[in-house]
C-alpha cells in the first residue's frame, strides 16, 4: 500500500496540538496494521464526501481519505463539526 498525502493534509496537520499530533501517528500507524481496526471506526461517507472514507483520531478529531487501487491518499484532517457542516 502506498499512502500520500494532500498539502492541506499536511498544512492541517501541523496546525494540531502537540497531544493531536501524537495520537494521528499512532492512529496512522495502526491504520497501516489493519485498516479496519475497530479503534479506528473506518467507514464510507456520504453527501459531499461520497466516495471518501473516515477514521477517528480522537473523540471528535477526523481524517477523510480516500483509496485508489494500492493507493490510500489522506484528504484532510479536522472536528466532526468543521468537516461535516
């Protein structure tokens, strides 16, 4: 699996709290173990992320991604309120 990751992402990312910060790569490294972890509450989103998928960081924390044949490419990092308002 190759994984990437948009320049939002990355800028996003960055802008989290040191705490945020540990617990996305621990997240990050888990999801290259299982995707489908339970922990992570992987699921298909609907509206105008149809096609995108979600993983939990923290209790309101979120990742879009989507996958592209081998690929996974993350999207974008936020709340729950801020990504699905």
């Amino acid at each position: 699996m190759v994984v990437k990751y948009t320049k939002d992402f990355i800028k996003d990312s960055g802008k989290l709290k040191t705490g945020q910060q540990e617990k996305l790569k621990v997240r990050l490294h888990l999801f290259g173990q299982d995707q489908f972890n339970p922990v992570l509450n992987n699921h298909a989103l609907k509206g105008k992320y149809l096609g995108y998928r979600s993983i939990n960081v923290t209790g309101d924390l979120r990742v879009i991604f989507w996958k592209n044949n081998d690929e996974v490419i993350f999207a974008a990092i936020d709340s729950h309120s801020n990504l699905y308002s």
